[in-house]
C-alpha cells in the first residue's frame, strides 16, 4: 500500500505566505490553507508573521497569536485530538 498511511504528521516548518500558512511537515507534505480559516491569526501582529513557533512537532503559534494549532485541526481530525486539562 503506498502514501502516507500510518505516517504521523510532523510539523517542519510553518510560513505565513500574503493570505494564506504553509505547513510543511517532515515527510515532505505541503499543507496550504488561507488565514481566514483562522480568525484569530488576524491578532497576530506583522513582525511576528515570520516567527512560527513549533511545539512538541504537532502544535504552531505566533508570538502574538492568542491561540495555539494542533496539526489535526489543520487536517480536520480534531476529534483525534482533543485538550483535557488535568483536574487538580
């Protein structure tokens, strides 16, 4: 069987390009997406644009940026992946 089953998808590199974020994962696929499909990147100041900040391989934010991606939000599986905070 070929293509990318049983692949975990890692974040590379992530690029603000004009409009749109370029995820370049370490398998070498290209994931390319308008910013409109993440209005709170509106928030994210200028400078900040071309400073990705990859955590853990499968999350990105901006400096600026209120929120934080998983890579399965970006792939529309994010029921694969849910946050749950630790009750105290």
């Amino acid at each position: 069987m070929e293509g990318f089953i049983g692949h975990k998808p890692e974040l590379k590199k992530v690029l603000w390009t004009n409009n749109k974020i370029e995820i370049r994962l370490t398998d070498g696929r290209i994931i390319l997406f308008p910013t409109s499909k993440l209005p709170s990147l509106k928030k994210t100041k200028l400078k900040d644009r071309n400073k990705a900040l990859i955590i853990n391989r499968d999350m990105f934010t901006f400096e600026s940026c209120p929120e934080v991606y998983h890579i399965e939000q970006i792939l529309g599986k994010e029921k694969d992946y849910q946050y749950t905070a630790a009750l105290q």
